[in-house]
C-alpha cells in the first residue's frame, strides 16, 4: 500500500508560478534573481500558510541553480536542484527557532557560515518563526545579519513581525504576504479537487475558502477532511454538518421575516439555530457580518468587497434590493450593541431575542430616503400635509356628514386674515421650553375654522403611569443614530403629575435646549401611544444648593460632639488638639 500524502504537502508549488495569491512578491523575487540584485537578508512577514516557507525554498532552490531556465527558473536536472528536491542538499539550512532560540543554537548556526557551498553559489539559511528567539539570541546574530560572507543569504519568515527587533528589521528587506482571497482558494481547491478526481460545489469549497481564513494549508487540510467523509462528492449540505458551520439561509431567512416585522418567526429561526448546537454570540457577530455584505451588494462600486462564490454574491444581490440603505444601518447598530451587551448579559439568550423584536419593529418607521413621518394626528383627525405649514381639516365621519347635509347652507363669513402656523419642524424656544408640545385648545381651532364646522375629535383615553413609562421606553426605537436625545430618554423618566401633565427633571439648561429639538415629536409619539391628545410634558432644570460650604475642623468637631458627647471625655484624656 502506498503512503498517503495530505494535500497541503502533496500540491505545495515548486516555482513561483504555482504559489497562489502571492504574484506581486513572487514576481519581485523572480526579477532580483534575473537582474542579481540579490540582498544578503530577507524577512518573509504575514500570516499562516500563505507560502512563507514555500517562497523562502523556492528561492533557495532558484539561486542555486545551476543552469536555470530562460524565465530564471529551476531546472529541476542539475545536480543542485536533484539534491533539493532529495532533501539532501548542503547548500540550504532550515533552523526552526520556535525550538532552537537559544544563543548556543545561534552560535552554532554562525559557525556553519564560515564554511562555503560545495555545490551552487550560496549558502541560504532560512530561520522559521525567527519571533521566537531569545533577546540573547537576536543580539548574536546581529552582526553576522549585517555583514555576512558573500556567499551567505539569511531568510528570515515569521507571522508577528511586531515581535521581531526592530534592528533585525534594519538589517532585512522585508516582504509583507497578505492573506488569500476567497476567490484564489476556491481556484485552487477546485484545481486539487480536479486532480483527485473529487466533485466539490462551488458552495461547499466557498465554506472551506471562508473556514481557512486566508491561509492555503488550512483550506487544503479542511478539502482532506470533507473527503475523508464524503469521498468523491462533496455537497454543501455535507460541508457545512463536517465543519459545523452556520447555513447561510438562516441569516437569509432572518433578514426576510425582519422586513416583513415578523417577530414569531425570528424568534422561531433562532430557536432552530440554538436547538442544533451553535452559539448565541456566534450567531449574532454571524448575523452581523451578513448584513455588512447585504449592505455592500447594494452597490455595484462596493459589491468588490464581498468575497464568496458566484452563486452566493447573485443572493446577496437579490436581497440588497428589497432592502432599504437606513433600514441596513439601523438593524447594523442593533446588532452591534447587542454584540457588546451579549458579552456581559446574564440572560445571553433574552438579550439577542430582544435585539431580533427590536430588528422587526425597525419596519414600523419609514425607511426610504426621503420619506417623511406622518404625524400621529392623523389617527384623532388632523391630517398634516408634507411640506406645508398648513393643516387640513378631516373629512367627518358619515354620521356627521349626513346631519351636515340636511342642515341649510351657512353664509360665508367674512374673510380674515390668514393665520401663520408654525412649520412642522420648529422648537419652541429656550425660554418656553415649560412646556413642550401643549396641544391647541379647542377655542383656538374654533376661532380658525367657520362658525359651523364640525371640531376635530381629541382621544382621551385614561392611562397609568406604567403605560406612560412604557411609551417613554418606545421612543428610543423612533430615534436611532441620536446618541445625545437617546442617552437623555434613558437617563430621565416621566413624572405623571395629572392626567393632562407629565414632568422630567434634567440636569442643566443645554439638556432642556436638547430636549426641545425633538419635544414635538415626541409628544406625538407618546399622545399615539397612550392614545390621549390632551397630556402635555413638562421639562424642569434640576435646582443645585451653591450655598453649603464645605466645614472647617472646628465645626466638625461640634457637630460630632452633638452627635456623640462622650468624645469631648476623649478628647480630654487624650490631651488632643484640633488642627
């Protein structure tokens, strides 16, 4: 039976052609060795299994070519390269220094360059994982680093070049190897499962791309895996239950019922999700991530940034156009802070299902750009038009109507002068700001309407200081993205005073200022709420005692003995003076 060999080293390049994702450092290299420009030390930095080690033997193996091809390639036939690819050649070193870190390790490796190549024209010494060494063994190899004999090339690679001494740095061309795209792993995966003679999906081998992270031998290591338990045909389903990842349909599925304010079936979704095992907190920075990319596919100049299949991206595409710009922003930010209350939540479960009802009332506002609020007025009669700083009186009820009817027409009044009303985003000022968003009285509306018109109908529904706190809390789902309004709703509770008026105390006048940019608003959202058009808020400026002066020692001392009498006897025994 013949050795099996995984396919991380089975399909490991041999020439700077094959390394993937890596064409600008190789193609770097490839021309230093063709014009012989070539330093005496090197620093290979980035992240696992991206081709380090692989580009540090390629090189070694290239240089010392004996007759190298017309792209300066190996030739794979002379003796140099044979014993390079026997694993016996004497012209290149590899010391691990995770390992051998020690000053002695280094000291041994220095006395193995005074002795020059046999075979070829350098001597290469590739130290792995070079963070590793010890301070006493980065100082040992600092002067051969910097002045080595001519025949000597240092490769140094690592994946936290942070680690390394920065007058390591000094003395090395440092290559920067950046992680590989989605893209060039499912490439390569689909050109190892080809040579296998596996039948991967394009879906199960995007799993693998996303699982691996950016490192090759990983994604090669988990392609070994699946077809260790599928065998020659690997589906998606099979992918996904071998490597216990979340399906992406869930994160489709959710999005969907979120839109349509579907709380029951959000709820339901990530039941589904925790009864097979995942996470909660995985879920949710999963879910974020999912609609990052839903964002990015809204537009074609950002649809780069998302890095999956074909098949996928068309998805993503699909549901970006059902879904609003603001909508995406707004669900953004209540995944993010539940991502942050998740980690210090005692019931973890109750807080991401809080954020997933917040994520379906999230369609009760409007979401289109441009669209404006309807006023809560509408539902008690008064219709507001948008862009006006009219209102329009509601059509009556059929009722009315009718009785309207059989009555004999009016004369018309005489004409008055029109009346300016305010628009429908001014404030009140800062010095009547008492109370904020007080409803007309009914004399006023009368006074502006025909003697005979039928007055618009104000709700009056009885409510209890409970059912105020709970409108109060409603509010921070109407005012996403202003920090400063939302702090203070959090911060300050009503007061129910009476049934017309409720009061909250702030802290200074900039707080009340605040407050009334947004006091309109507000108003109508909690008149909505509790369906009663008469109740007013109140907002009071909290009043600070400047008067108190801070005690001397003497006055401490009377107050003390007037609380307690025995310490004047103390004071006396112990012949104590005040200060």
């Amino acid at each position: 039976m013949s050795n099996y060999i995984v396919s991380a080293r089975k399909y490991r390049p041999t020439t700077f052609e094959s390394v993937v994702g890596q064409q600008a450092l190789t193609q770097t290299l490839r021309n230093a060795i063709r014009t012989n420009h070539l330093a005496h030390a090197y620093l290979f930095c980035g992240p696992r299994g991206v081709g380090k080690t692989t580009c540090a033997r390629i090189f070694a193996k290239t240089i010392n070519c004996l007759t190298p091809t017309a792209e300066n390639d190996a030739c794979n036939a002379c003796e140099s390269c044979v014993a390079f690819n026997e694993q016996r050649s004497f012209n290149i070193h590899e010391l691990d220094a995770a390992s051998n870190n020690s000053v002695e390790d280094i000291r041994s490796l220095i006395d193995q360059v005074r002795i020059p190549p046999q075979i070829g024209k350098y001597s290469v010494y590739i130290i792995d994982e070079v963070h590793m060494l010890s301070q006493g063994a980065f100082n040992a190899l600092l002067k051969t680093l910097e002045e080595p004999p001519s025949y000597a090339i240092f490769i140094l690679a690592t994946t936290e070049k942070h680690k390394v001494l920065p007058t390591i740095l000094s003395r090395c061309q440092v290559y920067d190897f950046s992680r590989i795209t989605v893209a060039d792993t499912i490439r390569h995966l689909q050109y190892v499962a080809q040579q296998e003679g596996v039948n991967a999906s394009e879906e199960a081998l995007n799993v693998v791309a996303q699982k691996a992270d950016g490192g090759m031998r990983d994604a090669l290591s988990i392609f070994d895996q699946l077809v260790s338990f599928c065998g020659t045909t690997i589906s998606y389903e099979q992918a996904i239950a071998v490597l216990n990842v979340l399906d992406t349909d869930y994160y489709f599925r959710l999005v969907d019922a979120a839109l349509a304010g579907n709380v029951s079936d959000a709820l339901l979704l990530l039941n589904e999700v925790l009864v097979k095992g995942f996470d909660a907190g995985h879920f949710v920075t999963g879910f974020a991530q999912h609609l990052r990319d839903v964002l990015v596919s809204k537009d074609v100049a950002t649809i780069q940034l998302l890095e999956t299949s074909d098949t996928i991206r068309q998805h993503y595409q699909e549901q970006a156009q059902r879904c609003y710009a603001k909508w995406l922003f707004n669900a953004l930010d209540v995944m993010n802070t539940c991502d942050v209350q998740y980690r210090t939540a005692k019931n973890k479960r109750l807080t991401v299902e809080l954020a997933l009802v917040k994520l379906c009332r999230l369609t009760e506002a409007p979401v289109q750009e441009g669209q404006k609020v309807q006023s809560v007025g509408q539902s008690s009669g008064v219709q507001k038009v948008q862009g006006s700083n009219a209102t329009v009186a509601p059509k009556p009820a059929p009722a009315v109507q009718s009785a309207a009817q059989a009555a004999p027409a009016p004369k018309p009044a005489p004409p008055k002068p029109a009346v300016a009303m305010p628009s429908l985003g001014s404030m009140p000022s800062l010095g009547n700001l008492g109370v904020i968003g007080q409803a007309k009285p009914a004399s006023q509306s009368q006074q502006a309407a025909p003697a005979n018109a039928t007055p618009s109908v104000q709700r009056n529904n009885p409510f209890t200081a409970d059912q105020l706190n709970d409108a109060w809390v409603g509010l921070r789902v109407h005012f996403q993205g202003e920090e400063r309004l939302l702090a203070m709703l959090a911060n300050y509770q009503p007061t129910l005073v009476n049934e017309e008026l409720c009061r909250i105390t702030v802290a200074n006048p900039w707080q009340k200022q605040e407050f009334a940019k947004f006091g309109k608003k507000v108003m109508d959202l909690i008149r909505d709420a509790l369906q009663n058009d008469l109740l007013k808020l109140q907002v009071d400026v909290a009043e600070f005692d400047r008067s108190t002066k801070a005690y001397t020692a003497a006055e401490k001392y009377k107050l003390l003995v007037k609380q307690n009498p025995h310490l004047a006897d103390l004071k006396t025994r112990m012949n104590l003076q005040l200060e």
